[in-house]
C-alpha cells in the first residue's frame, strides 16, 4: 500500500469513528424510540464501515 492509500484509509477511519461517535451521542439524547433505534442502526453500519477499513490495514 503506497503512503496516499494509507493516508485515504486513515481519514477514513477518522471519519468513522466521528460518525460513530456522533450517532451513540445523539441516539442516547433523542426520546423518539423510533429514531433513536433509527439511530443507533446508523451506528452500528458506520462500527462495520470501520471494521472494512480497518481489515485493510
């Protein structure tokens, strides 16, 4: 892997885990269990994103 591709691949990961963060933040603030579950789905697909990511290393 050439220093760009590891580059992208390490923004990336910084993009996911803000993403992540940012869902389970604000999933465990919303009262609408529909959104919040919504939410909290979006969570766990970026947690997989990184997962993808990470897998290149």
């Amino acid at each position: 892997m050439t220093n760009k591709e590891l580059s992208y691949v390490e923004d990336a990961l910084g993009h996911e885990t803000f993403m992540k963060t940012c869902s389970q933040k604000t999933s465990s603030k919303l009262q609408d269990p529909t959104l919040s579950s919504y939410i909290g789905e979006l969570q766990q697909k970026h947690t997989e994103i990184f997962n993808k990511f990470f897998n290149l290393l």
